[in-house]
C-alpha cells in the first residue's frame, strides 16, 4: 500500500512538474506571436498613414548622427536616371509628416519627397563646381542640415546629405 502511495505521489508530481513546463511554453508562445503580431501591425498602420498624408511639403527632416563607434562613411541611399543621394557622415535622415516618419530612401522611393519640393524648403548658395542647399529653419541641431550638388559632366547629378 505505502509503494502504491508513492507511486502516484512522484507520478502526481511528475505530472504537475510537465504541466507546469507546457504552461510555461505556451505563455511564452502566445507572447512571441504578440510581439510578432504588434509590430506588424505597426507597420501595415505606418504606410497607411503614410498614404494618407494630405500635403507632402509639409514635413520636418531629423538627422541621426553618427557615434564615436560608427566609421564616417559615404552611403548611396537612392539613384534615379539622372541623379543619385547619398548620405555623408550621417547614420540616417528621417522624413516627418506630423507623428509619422520614414527614412529619406523610402521617400524618395514612394514618391512622398521629390527633389523640388525639398529644395523649396532651403536656401542655395553656388560655390566653385557645387551648390550648397542649407537648412536652419530650427535651433534644434538635429533637424539642420545640408545638402550640397554637384554636377557631374555626362553623367548624374550628386547629391550629399550632410550636417551643418
């Protein structure tokens, strides 16, 4: 009788012990597929609100600056037929409607931003080969930039996205 209780005490406890590890594991499941499930939702509302933009020319541009760790670098982020971006000594530009944001690329890529209604929001100033596009509507430093232009003979038109 005294084994027969034993028995089923370590098999009890045996059982709950798995019980408990199948517990654990579908919580942690379930939280997974949340997490999953959360930022893809982000991400489908971030282009919809994106494409429901009203006015493109409305919008404030930030700057992530590069740290001491990252190696300052040339980056080409978007080329067209005649005319190629790059990001210098910057990590990465955003493009600010309101609340919602993208990256420069992805701006230039959707269409969201064209090279002329960015230019419209700076102030030019021709140098020897180049044009220097500066912003400083803001005492914020992240959002100062310049973008300089340089034409290339029989070739694309450059241009460099950089801090002040």
């Amino acid at each position: 009788m005294k084994k027969e209780k034993r028995y089923f005490k370590k098999k009890f406890v045996k059982m709950k012990f798995n019980l408990v590890i199948i517990a654990f594991t579908l919580l942690i499941v379930i939280c997974t597929i949340g997490i999953f499930l959360n930022f893809h939702l982000f991400a489908i509302q971030k282009v919809e609100r994106l494409n429901k933009v009203r006015d493109y020319t409305e919008y404030k541009i930030k700057l992530d600056f590069l740290t001491d760790s990252d190696e300052y670098s040339e980056r080409l982020i978007y080329e067209t037929e005649n005319e190629r971006f790059y990001l210098s000594g910057v990590k990465e530009i955003y493009v600010y409607y309101g609340s919602t944001n993208t990256t420069l690329k992805d701006a230039f890529e959707k269409g969201y931003l064209t090279l002329e209604i960015l230019k419209d929001n700076l102030t030019g100033e021709i140098g020897s080969g180049y044009t220097k596009y500066a912003f400083k509507g803001s005492n914020n430093e992240e959002e100062q930039y310049v973008m300089y232009e340089f034409e290339r003979e029989n070739d694309k038109t450059d241009y460099y996205f950089t801090t002040i």
